[in-house]
C-alpha cells in the first residue's frame, strides 16, 4: 500500500510542479501554466482550457488535468491547448481577466469568448461535446467533411 501511494504521488509531484512553475515549456505542449501570457494570445489558434486552483495540491486540479491528458488525442484534434495557474497571489493577466473563485474549468472558444465555466472538474467527453457544439467548431467539421 505504501508503494502504491509513493508511486501516485511520485507520478503528480512532477505535474504539480509544471502547473506551479512560471517557465513555459515547449510550445507544442497541451499543459502548460498561465504564467504571463494572455488569452489574445490564442485568438484565432487554440481554444484554451484554463485550469485555476489556489494551489496545485487541490484535488479538483489534479482530477482535472487527469481528465483532460485522458483525452488529450481528442482535445488537440480540437485545437485545445490546457493552461494552468495554481498561484492567486502571482495576478495573472488570464486570472485577472476570468477572475476565478478556488477551482474552476473555464473553456474560451478561439473568438476570445469564455463559452463554459465549471467549479468542478469534468471529463474530457463532456468538455468535447461543449466544443462541438460552438458554431466555430460546428463550421471546421463542416469544411473538413468538405475539403477532404
């Protein structure tokens, strides 16, 4: 038993530590924290999934990265990229813009519009449906059946 807990921890520490980190990892990474970034910065490119927390030991946050690195396959093939911050204290651009309250999801389309906000975590079926559902998405899916 105690193996198994010091492996799930092992296993989460270095994903705290990427959420609570200011250095940006590689471009083409779908986790990677908020740090001073912006969401003009997606416009047009990504949708951006903002995962905040009061800090990375939170369980809803680690569930929810959990969730969505699950579906990671289907989140990129939706143009997601996953942003966290687990620091309130740093006043991000992204937090003071969506202003979040502890936990909370919050799925921006690329036109720059917060489309969902959720104080728990949920699936990444779930969040794929959401997406699906935004005449944007709606419009991609129409000209990839077209084009090809």
């Amino acid at each position: 038993m105690t193996r198994t807990l010091a492996l799930v921890f092992s296993a989460l520490f270095p994903l705290a530590a990427l959420a609570a980190d200011g250095s940006a990892p590689a471009d083409d990474s779908f986790v990677r924290p908020v740090g001073d970034s912006d969401l003009s910065e997606y416009l047009w490119v990504n949708r951006p999934i903002v995962v905040f927390a009061d800090t990375p030991a939170d369980p809803r946050f680690q569930q929810q990265i959990d969730l969505l690195l699950e579906d990671e396959a289907a989140m990129r093939d939706r143009e997601v990229v996953v942003l966290t911050d687990t620091d309130p204290s740093a006043r991000s651009p992204i937090r003071s813009q969506l202003r979040p309250r502890g936990f909370q999801m919050v799925f921006v389309d690329k036109d720059g519009v917060v489309k969902l906000r959720k104080p728990s975590p949920w699936s990444g079926r779930e969040i794929g449906r959401s997406i699906d559902k935004t005449p944007l998405r709606q419009r991609e899916i129409r000209e990839r059946r077209e084009g090809g």
